[in-house]
C-alpha cells in the first residue's frame, strides 16, 4: 500500500537522528551501567569496601532515574518518529524481526523490573542477595543491546539475508559482532562517565581517587575496544560503502568529517580518562564534564556514520529510503 508522505520544516532524517542519539546516549549507559553496577557491588561484597558500594548505590539511582525513564519514554519516542517518516520501512521491520521485536521486549520488562528491584531493596536484603539483582539486571540491558545490535547492523548490511530472507542470515550479518564489540566498548566508557560524578561526591579523598582511578581504568578498557570494534566495523563494511568515508563522493563529503570528527573524539576521550588513571586527584567535574562530552560526540558521530553510509537505502539494497 502507498502511505502519506509527512514532510517537516527540519527534515525527517533529523528529527529521528535526534530523537535516537539522545537515546542511545542514556540506553547505553543503561547497560554499561549495569555492568559496572554489578562489577562495583561485587567487589564492595568481596572485599567489604563501604565506599565502593555506595558508589554502586548513588549509581543505580542514577541509572533509573536517567536511563530507565528517560531511555523509555525516548525509545517510544524513536518508534512514533520512525512510523511517521518511514513507514514502509519500519512495517518492513516488523515484519522482518518480529520474534526480535519480542525477545527484545521480554528482556526489557525483566531489566526495567530488576532495576526497580534494585533500588528498592538496598539494605533491605542480604548484600550478597541484592547482588543477584544486579547481575540480573546486567544480563537483561545486555541481551536488550545484543538483540537490537543484530536489526540496526541489518540495515546497513544484510548480507545471504537478500537471498535466502533466512532469520540468522540477517541477524549475524557482516557488521553484527563489529558492531556489537563497539557498542559494548561505549557502553563501558559512559558507564565510567556516567558514574565518575556519582564518584566525585565521596566525602573521604582517599576513598574518592580509588573509586575516580577504578572508574577512569573501565573507561580506558571500554575506549580501547570501542576504537578496535569501530576499526573492525569499518572493514566489514562493503567497499563501495568505505569509500564514501574517504571523501570521494562530494555530495556525501561530511561523512568523511563526521570520521575525523568521531575519531579524535575518542583519542581525547581516551587522553582524558589515562590521566585520571594516572592522577585521579586531578579529576574534578569540569573534566568529567568534558570527558563526557567527548564520548557523546564519538558515539554520535558513529551513529551519524552507520546512517549516512546506508543511503540512498533505509534498508541495504532492499528498500530505498523516502
């Protein structure tokens, strides 16, 4: 069937872009949050480190008050944008990965519910019982990322799934486990980012430079794989799509920017959180607020870059885009 076209001032393309990148820049807090949560309070109950969990604590208020609400509503807001601009794409969609769709949903019930859970049973349950929830929770926001990475790296790269319309042709496609080791590696370095201010507010300064030190390590191990999942995303993409980052297409030359621009991002985001390592009393909130910034801006400079180099196509040499 034909659909409307609703054609906006601003472009279509911009108000999705918008309304994703601001999601994914929480959602995926979400799940590295959850992670380092879980990391955090296991090592508090190993070793009986008060400070660490409290860290844990103050985070996972942090967590659902950031990620759980506002990740919610903006990933709602991600399905009414898509539905308007492309509808046939995002009927497409569903269609196409409906027991996805499913899958993915089930696991954010149970990742909503546990962070709820987490929250409300600090010191109300055994420490070693609240852990559980945690992992939990972890394992939830997890498999949510490791569902959704399969769809979004479709678009760009279907693969066999253009022949056979098999399931698993499309889902592990090309660019799934690249992107799936990059967006993990994000996922670590905003959760770092995320809870170095939940950190910063520690009232002993010895215990504060541990926690700044143990939180600035995660970022530089997420960075470190972010920029490897992002080296191997790049060569799995097919070559008339790589060439496009190189400049050669004057049309679509700001892809090649948003490269450089996306790049250097993460070098001085990795810059940044080395030094904490190394002395973590420097860290103060203006460098933790620039140490963010410069992860939203490699995060969304790849988002920029993984969309761009899919058009003319919403989905690769199947469906063009409005």
């Amino acid at each position: 069937m034909d659909y409307p076209i609703w054609d906006l001032a601003m472009g279509g393309g911009v108000l999705i872009g918008t309304v994703a990148i601001a999601h994914v820049l929480v959602s995926h807090f979400a799940v590295g949050g959850g992670l380092a949560i879980a990391l955090a309070e296991t090592l508090a109950v190993r070793r009986g480190d008060r400070s660490m969990r409290d860290l844990a604590k103050r985070s996972s208020w942090m967590l659902v008050l950031v990620s759980t609400v506002f990740g919610a509503i903006s990933g709602v807001g991600i399905w009414v944008t898509i539905g308007l601009v492309a509808p046939a794409a995002t009927s497409a969609l569903i269609h196409t990965w409906v027991w996805g769709w499913a899958a993915e949903w089930a696991f954010f019930v149970l990742e909503v519910a546990m962070a709820l859970a987490m929250v409300a049973t600090w010191d109300r349950v055994r420490p070693r019982t609240h852990l559980w929830l945690s992992w939990l929770y972890a394992f939830a926001a997890f498999m949510s990322l490791v569902i959704i990475q399969g769809i979004l790296a479709f678009m760009l790269t279907p693969g066999r799934w253009l022949q056979t319309r098999s399931f698993a042709d499309g889902f592990f496609n090309p660019s799934y486990l690249p992107g799936l080791v990059l967006r993990t590696g994000i996922c670590l370095v905003l959760a770092g980012a995320y809870m170095t201010f939940a950190a910063l507010r520690e009232g002993d300064p010895v215990a504060r430079a541990r926690l700044v030190r143990w939180l600035a390590a995660l970022q530089v191990v997420g960075a470190l794989v972010s920029y490897g999942g992002y080296r191997w995303w790049e060569a799995a993409l097919p070559v008339q799509v790589r060439v496009l980052f190189a400049g050669d297409k004057a049309l679509l030359g700001s892809l090649a920017t948003t490269r450089s621009l996306a790049l250097w991002a993460l070098t001085a985001c990795l810059a940044l959180v080395l030094l904490a390592v190394l002395v973590p009393r420097a860290q103060r909130w203006p460098v933790a607020v620039v140490a963010l910034g410069a992860a939203f801006v490699f995060f969304g400079g790849y988002e920029r870059l993984r969309e761009g180099a899919r058009k003319p196509f919403v989905i690769r040499d199947h469906m063009f885009s409005s």
